[in-house]
C-alpha cells in the first residue's frame, strides 16, 4: 500500500511513522530544514505515546515525483488547501483516496473541483503534535485517531482497507459512514476556541473565568450549531451542553494553535473557523453576531504582520 503524507509537519508524520512501521510504503512531502533531516538522518517521534524511528525515510518536495499512490493523507494548512491540491494531482489515478485532515469543515470541498469528486473522502485528524527541530516531532497526548469517510457515506473497500492497516499500526482508524458528524462536532469547539484565544490572547484558564469572554465562547458556539444544522449536518440535541463541558474540562494552560500562529506573526486560519460561520450565517440567512464581531476584530492579522502595515 502506498501512502502520501501531504504536508509532513506535527500531524502527517505522527500518522506517516506509525503507517511505515505497519508495513506501508510512506512517502513523506516536506519542505526546507524538515525534509533535509528527514533525508540525512530520518524522522523521530516522540512524547506521550513513546518513540518511534524511521531510519530511512522517503521524503520530497515534488510530488510529481512520487507516482500514484492508494492514499494521500492531506495535512497542509486551510490556506495551502488548492494550491497543494493541484501539486499533488500526478499522485491522483482512479482508485486513489484523498483524505483531508483539516480542522475547518470545507476542504473535500474545495479539493473536487482540482481532483475530482471519485478521488475525495472527507476527514478530520485527532492527533496533536508539533516539529520541535528539524526530523523530529513531539506528540502530545496519547489519542491518535484518523477519522475519515467517504462523501455520499458508502462503506467501500478502500475505506475498510485503511481502517484495518491503522489497527495494525496501533491506533484508530475510523471509517465514518455519516463522516460530517464528527468533522462538525469537532468544529464546534474550534470556533469558539480558537476566536476567544486569538482575541484574548491568553490561555483557556484566563478567559473561560472572565463572564463577558465566556459569553462570546457560547455564543460563537450556538451560531456554529446553528449554521451546521441548517447545512444539512445532524448534530445531536445536546451539542451545545457537551461542548460547553469539554470546554470547562480542558487545561488552564490550553492554548489553540490559530493563536499561537497569532502571536508568532504567522498567518491565521480565521476564514475557515469564524470567517465560515459568518459565510454559512449568511447563506442561510441566520444572524451570526457573535461571529461577526470575532471575525472582523481577527481579520486584520489573518495573514500575518504584513497585513497591519
């Protein structure tokens, strides 16, 4: 089984070292400092779930290179979504899965239209990782789960293939017949997170004790169930409720990583969390307030320094 890991950073390769090490031909694309160390002296993970080594590791930069693949794990960022999409089409032959591991909810698609609809699964990663130098990642956390499914919710072959070769690697591959559920579900605590964090710039603990804050927490929350529901998207009854506790159970330390990017200067994925809620509220005709004001007291830094010049 060939597999592409498309955007080799903290996530793709924590699922691309354990996938080789199953016994998967892995073909890692990276970029700069990473793929060099990946091609002198391999990749290591390591953290909450241990150490694993790849001594020799197929790493590139042109994915043209490469040939097709059974697989192609797409871990780029939100912003990198069609330009990627459209390096990687000479992997892309006709029995070939894609399969985005984006956080926001839009990425299968946005990819159909470059790769076609037969090649796009849909899909969301719960992994949580980072590079600390160059060949090496840290894991936090010992969940690992790759959740995916195909878009009209048949339960294929290629789809039962992967799940059985991520048991063989040690950890969850779960093939969703209703794969949006769990891509929103997801969602829903990103929105609120991720835009409270970046405004507030501090972690969970400051803001999630501070009334006005929280409240901008449940409100982006329910507008973000609420454009979900009217796309189409069967959110259980009690989503707002469980979100709301997952919230108030998270670390005080917790910070979201569009906010970390914030205070780097790096760009921001706020168009695909905030930005798509206001864009869903208004193609559905549902006021999104909260939202809005996250995403226009955001969208000055949205790519980085240079866009407050």
């Amino acid at each position: 089984m060939r597999i592409a890991i498309v955007g080799a950073g903290g996530i793709g390769c924590i699922y691309g070292a354990a996938l080789a090490k199953a016994g998967a031909e892995v073909i890692f694309i990276a970029r700069g400092a990473h793929l060099a160390a990946m091609q002198a002296n391999g990749l290591r993970i390591e953290g909450d779930r241990g150490e694993t080594v790849l001594e020799n590791v197929q790493a590139t930069d042109d994915p043209a290179s490469i040939g097709v693949v059974d697989y192609a794990i797409f871990c780029v960022k939100l912003w990198d979504v069609e330009s990627a999409g459209a390096a990687i089409k000479p992997m892309v032959g006709p029995q070939t899965a894609v399969i985005p591991q984006q956080n926001g909810v839009d990425a299968h698609e946005r990819l159909i239209p470059i790769l076609g609809r037969e090649a796009m699964m849909a899909g969301t990663a719960w992994v949580t990782g980072s590079i600390v130098a160059p060949g090496v990642v840290r894991q936090t956390g010992t969940y690992q789960r790759l959740i995916y499914g195909e878009i009209d919710g048949r339960m294929s072959q290629r789809g039962q293939a992967l799940a059985n070769l991520c048991a063989e690697a040690g950890f969850a591959g779960e093939f969703e017949p209703n794969v949006l559920v769990p891509i929103w579900e997801k969602f829903l605590g990103i929105v609120p997170l991720s835009s409270v964090n970046s405004l507030a710039r501090a972690p969970l603990g400051v803001y999630r004790e501070e009334p006005e804050l929280w409240a901008l927490c449940e409100g982006a929350l329910k507008e973000t169930i609420a454009v979900g529901r009217a796309e189409g998207v069967a959110l259980p009854e009690d989503s707002f409720d469980k979100v709301c506790g997952q919230i108030r159970s998270m670390p005080p330390h917790h910070m979201t990583s569009m906010c970390n990017d914030l205070l780097r200067g790096n760009r921001i994925e706020l168009p695909w969390f905030a930005g798509k809620v206001v864009e869903l509220g208004n193609k559905h005709n549902i006021p999104t307030p909260t939202c809005d004001l996250l995403y226009a007291a955001l969208r000055p830094h949205v790519n980085g320094p240079a866009s407050r010049t």
